[in-house]
C-alpha cells in the first residue's frame, strides 16, 4: 500500500489529491474483489456505524468474502442487537490486524473519529464509504452528502450485489441493520436531513419483514434507570445564553464518577439542550476521564452550520448534527472555547 497524506478540508470543497472518488459502480466492483476484509468505524460507534458495518460485513460474507469488524471501542449494550450472535468483541486487536488484504471504513468523516485504529493501521485505508457533508478525507471513497446514513448507501450496495447476480438473497440481517442505522440518525425519521428516498428504503425495508415498532422501542423508548441519571444530571447543568439562541451543557468527570455512570450513559445528554424551546444551536461538552480532554456533540434546530464549527477542532458531521474533541484545563474553559466559536460563526 502507498504512503497516503490526507488534508483537512470540507468535502464540498475538497481536492482529492491522491484519493479517487469513486463512482458507485466502481465502489461495488471493488467490493466483490475476493480479499480478507478489516471493516472500521468511528469510535463511540452509534447505530448507523454499526448497522452499516455489519450489513456490510453480512453482504461481503454472502459473496465468500471473509470480513471482521473492529473499532476503538466495544458495541454500546443497548445496540448490541445487531451484532450479537456474529462476533464477539469489536475492539481491534493484533489477531485482526493479521492476514487482512484490505480495510474499509464506514461512517467515518475523519481520521480523528476513528481514533486509535487509524494510526494502528499506519493510516493504510483503502476505501472510505461516508455520508457525512464535511470532514478529512482520507482514503479512495465514495461520499454521499445527500444520504441520510451511510447505511442507506449499504442499501443500495445490497440491491446493487442482488442485481448483477453477485449474492443469491438479502439476509434478513442485513435489512435489519439497515433499518436501524437509518431510523437512528434520522432520529425516527424525525430530523431535517429526511429526505423522500428515506422513506422510500423504509417502505422497501418493512416490506421485506422488518419489526420496525420493536426497533424503534428499542433506540427511542427504552432508557436505563442511568441513562435518565445523566439526563437530568445534564438538565440541572443547562446553560443558556445569546438570549436563548444557544444551549450547552457540560458534564464534567467528577459528574460522572459521583453518579458511577459509563460514556454510553452520556450519549443522549445532547437532546437536553437540543430540546430547548427557541434554542438555535446546542453542544455538549462531556469529559470522559480524568483528563484534560473533551468530547464534544453539537446540534442545530436552524441552518446554522455545527460542522464548520466542529471542524476547527478536527471534527466534522452534518449541517445540523457534529461532534468533535479537543483538549483544555477544565470543562468551563472547554465550553468557552465550543461558545466562542459558535459565536463568531453567528456573526457572518
């Protein structure tokens, strides 16, 4: 594999460089290419990183094409439904790294999301297949703004296999999965990046025998006595400010050692803000150990741009929902910087 040196740029506006962007048929031809398959994503994966992943992995198994998935971080119990029963630990480890031919990643706007794995793997990807409007590229991919999840693209990939004759059927899995990833980055087919070809995949995905009631109880209605713990810890530590344009919450680690909560417990504190009536922009700033380093979930109710934002800190997402990290003394000074910058986007 060559060396590669990706640039840190907004995909709109990118200069591929030594990366190929890939047509579609081009992304599924080399798909079928019969190699041992390493298949990463974004760490604290979500549903559409591991339902896009695992559908994946299922479609290149049905071709005789063995495949892994690994990522920086184990699947989130409350997700683990789509991976159970398949493989076992997800964390990548040397007896992955082993004998692969060739790693794909899903989901994945930037090197950055993709933590550890990227420099373990010595930045050798060799095809990105993403969804996400802004971020680094950093492989030969095929990017799809216009998506509502990654996992719509592994849709049309499965229909695309099935077609040209390359797998015999869809595994039930495999639309599960996708269903999943969809309805969970959609936020049940709620938010603005819906588009009609969403409910299209929908319609086409409970048609072919998906429970799509039991999925959704399972993402949007289903809470852990914890999970509600950080929700209101996360509500008592609401700020506001711009005269309500703008809400933050910050959740420091000695917040959740007093409340012996995990980093899974605090992935919803983001619809606290978010949920603020007249709130324009809202970000969480959460600091997972004890340590000068902070994670950041933003989210917009506008057309305010939260990726801009993000990527200044080597982040990246959508329009309207993004995330990123960096590092500083506190979590005061953490929201300070997150504020700041918002701020001066406002002004332009």
């Amino acid at each position: 594999m060559r060396s590669r040196i990706a640039t840190t740029l907004r995909i709109k506006e990118v200069k591929y460089m030594d990366f190929k962007k890939l047509s579609f048929d081009e992304l599924c031809e080399k798909l079928c290419e019969n190699k041992k398959t390493l298949i990463v994503y974004h760490a604290r994966p979500d549903a559409d990183a591991i339902g896009s992943a695992f559908a994946l992995k299922d479609l290149l198994g049905c071709m005789g094409i063995f495949a892994i998935c690994a990522c920086d971080d184990e699947v989130p119990e409350r997700l683990s439904f789509m991976s159970e029963d398949v493989q076992g630990g997800t964390v990548l480890d040397d007896d992955m790294l082993l004998g692969h031919e060739r790693a794909i990643s899903v989901d994945s706007a930037s090197p950055s999301q993709l933590g550890r794995i990227f420099e373990r793997l010595r930045k050798d990807i060799d095809i990105m297949i993403d969804h996400h409007g802004s971020g680094t590229v950093y492989a030969d991919n095929y990017i799809r703004p216009e998506a509502s999840a990654t996992a719509e693209i592994i849709m049309d990939i499965a229909k695309w296999l099935l077609e040209k004759g390359k797998i015999a059927f869809i595994p039930p899995r495999v639309y599960s999965c996708i269903y999943t990833a969809i309805s969970s980055d959609t936020g049940c087919f709620k938010y603005s990046n819906v588009t009609p070809q969403t409910h299209i995949y929908a319609s086409e995905l409970v048609a072919a025998g998906v429970d799509a009631a039991d999925i959704n109880h399972r993402l949007f209605e289903s809470k852990t006595l914890k999970q509600l713990k950080a929700e209101g810890e996360a509500a008592r530590r609401l700020a506001v400010y711009e005269k309500g344009r703008i809400a933050a919450v910050t959740f420091p680690y000695s917040s959740k050692f007093s409340l012996a909560l995990s980093n899974e417990n605090l992935e919803s504190i983001i619809d606290i803000p978010r949920s603020l009536a007249g709130v324009e922009v809202a970000f969480a700033v959460r600091q997972p150990e004890d340590k000068p380093f902070f994670r950041v979930s933003m989210r917009s109710n506008c057309d305010f741009d939260v990726s801009a934002v993000c990527v200044r800190f080597g982040g990246g997402g959508h329009v309207r929902a993004a995330g990123c990290s960096l590092e500083a003394p506190n979590v005061d000074e953490a929201e300070k910087r997150i504020l700041a910058a918002v701020l001066e986007m406002m002004k332009k």
